[in-house]
C-alpha cells in the first residue's frame, strides 16, 4: 500500500464494520478508504456540501464514462454536470454501481434479528438506515437517497443477467483514494452488500485517512478520461471560481 506522507495528512478515522459516517470535504482534499479486514463493502453518497440539491448521479457518471463500474481514472458527477470526487488510485479495481443498499427487512431474513438494546454495538445494522441516520444531521432525508457507490464490492451478470456478489474481491489493505473536486458532503455506510452471500453478519472495519491533493494538472487521468470529463472538470472550475 502506498503510505500518505505524514506531512500532508490532515486526519484519521477508524469506522468500524456496519457503521455510519458523514463528513464535509473540502475541494482540495483527498480521501483513502482502506479495508482493513478484507471483505469491506462501503456504500457511499455525495453531495454539494453549498446546495445538496446537487448530489451524485448514477446513470449520468456511467454513461458518460462508458462503463458499468468505477475505478481509478474515473469521476464520480453530479446530476449538475460537475465533479464532486475523482478515483486517483484503486488497488481494487472494481466497485459496484449498481446495487444499493440493505434495508432492515433484508437484514433480519438474512441475519436474524439483534437489537441495540440486547447488543449494543454488535447490533445488526443496515445500510439505508445508516445512510439516513446521517443524512439526517445534514438536515436531509428520504427523498435525498440516491444510488450509492460500493466501494469494495463486485457484482457480475450470469448469462440470463442475475447478478451475484463476488466473495473475497477485496482483501486486507485494499485501498480507494478519491479526491474532491469541489465541497461535498460525504455518507458512508460499512454495512455489508445487499447480495453478499455469506450467512454471517461481519462486516469489515474501514480506516479513513484525509489529506491534501496535489492541484490537478491538465492531463490529469481523471480529467482526459473522456471528453465529458474534461467538459464536467470545466464546470467544476467556474462554479469553484477557479480558473478553467
């Protein structure tokens, strides 16, 4: 793993497996998510941290990149044409666009039920609950939920398109950087996939590291990607205030 140089670290976070987590990042600063454990699925959302009307969006980030997936080189968009994150290194090199998250009904026919109030902590958590627990403290809420990017998950077609989780795609250190490209609100959740097969409830324990980003360079991967990107890094720039 590529370490952070310490002196460009600005934090660091442990979240533990099947937890919640939001936080304001500011344009310049980079992101490493980190799977500690292996197995990791986190579900993450993003929104203009200035006006979360603006928020990621799905089918305009896959379309106009041409793929199903995200990696390093690709940028996740808002429904405004704007960046709000880039991928500038993935030692995974497939995280799942597709899926979404668990809801508690998924989780008890799944897992069984364990209440807060018998476990604590070792509750069995969800990840549209724990998305919408932090979204709340941001004054958003049900109507805010879009399509989340999975980091640390895989998810393929079989011949008639069912689509099945790939057991074991990211292991212990497997690490996504993303870079912010304007201030965005970040939701995570570490709650296992919804199509992840396994009978146990063990989610993975993620560390997050925020550090400053290198100023993005005219051919940068991420901005010569393809055509849309280097028009959406455009308008980033302008709305940013920031010179094109």
């Amino acid at each position: 793993m590529n370490p952070i140089p310490t002196n460009a670290l600005l934090w660091e976070e442990h979240l533990p497996g099947g937890n919640h987590w939001s936080a304001r990042l500011r344009r310049g600063t980079a992101l490493r998510l980190t799977d500690l454990q292996g197995g990791a699925n986190v579900s993450a959302l993003f929104y203009n941290a200035e006006q979360p009307l603006e928020r990621y969006n799905m089918p305009d980030t896959l379309k106009s990149q041409h793929t199903a997936f995200l990696t390093a080189g690709f940028v996740c968009q808002s429904d405004m044409g704007r960046v709000l994150c880039s991928i500038t290194a993935d030692s995974v090199g497939w995280h799942d666009t597709w899926c979404g998250v668990s809801d508690a009904a998924m989780v008890l026919a799944k897992y069984g039920e364990k209440r807060y109030q018998q476990h604590r902590n070792a509750m069995h958590r969800n990840g549209r609950d724990n998305l919408l627990i932090e979204l709340a403290k941001w004054g958003l809420g049900v109507r805010d939920l879009v399509p989340s990017v999975n980091f640390f998950s895989k998810v393929v077609p079989d011949a008639d398109g069912a689509l099945s989780h790939v057991h074991g795609h990211s292991v212990a250190g497997a690490y996504v950087d993303l870079r912010f490209e304007m201030d965005t609100l970040v939701v995570l959740s570490s709650a296992p996939h919804p199509l992840d097969a396994s009978p146990d409830y063990t989610p993975a324990d993620v560390h997050l590291s925020a550090c400053r980003a290198a100023p993005v360079a005219p051919d940068d991967a991420c901005r010569t990607q393809c055509p849309q990107n280097g028009r959406a890094f455009i308008n980033t720039e302008r709305y940013c205030g920031a010179a094109a």
